[in-house]
C-alpha cells in the first residue's frame, strides 16, 4: 500500500514538473492552456499519495485531523506571511 502511494504520488508530482517545463515552449495561447490544464490533472492524481495520510495517522479521527491541518496550512499562514513581508 505504502509503495502503491509513493509511486502514485512521485508520478503526480514528476508529470506536473514536465508539464510546466513544456510553458516556455508553449506556441500560443491553447499550448499554454494545454500544458497548464495537464499539470493540474498531474497534481490531481498526486493527491492519492498524500491525501490518505490523515487516515493512516488517526483513522478514528481523520476528518478533524484533516481539518486542522488544513487551516494551519491554508488559512493561517496565508494570513500570517503576507503581513511578515
């Protein structure tokens, strides 16, 4: 299972990197469109790598687990640092 994750999650990660390395080559308007539009497909299937984790940590309490997590990582800091600069 734990294999199955990392490969899922390098893959994600590996094709949305390729993805956005096709940019500056990007001909035109629909390219750029294309590319883009690949890249967050990728970064759509990496989340099966690392989104299941919450569940592994604490199965009983994987939505609040989740729920904190992701307003440390979103909500606070996308307050906090915007003031620090």
């Amino acid at each position: 299972v734990a294999s199955g994750r990392k490969l899922v999650n390098t893959l994600g990660f590996i094709g949305a990197a390729c993805c956005l390395m096709l940019m500056p080559a990007a001909g035109g308007v629909l390219p750029g469109i294309a590319a883009t539009t690949l890249s967050l497909g990728a970064l759509g299937f990496s989340r099966g790598g690392f989104s299941v984790n919450h569940m592994d940590i604490a199965p009983k309490y994987a939505g609040v687990v989740m729920g904190i997590s992701n307003t440390a990582g979103g909500s606070v800091f996308g307050a906090v640092l915007p003031v620090m600069e």
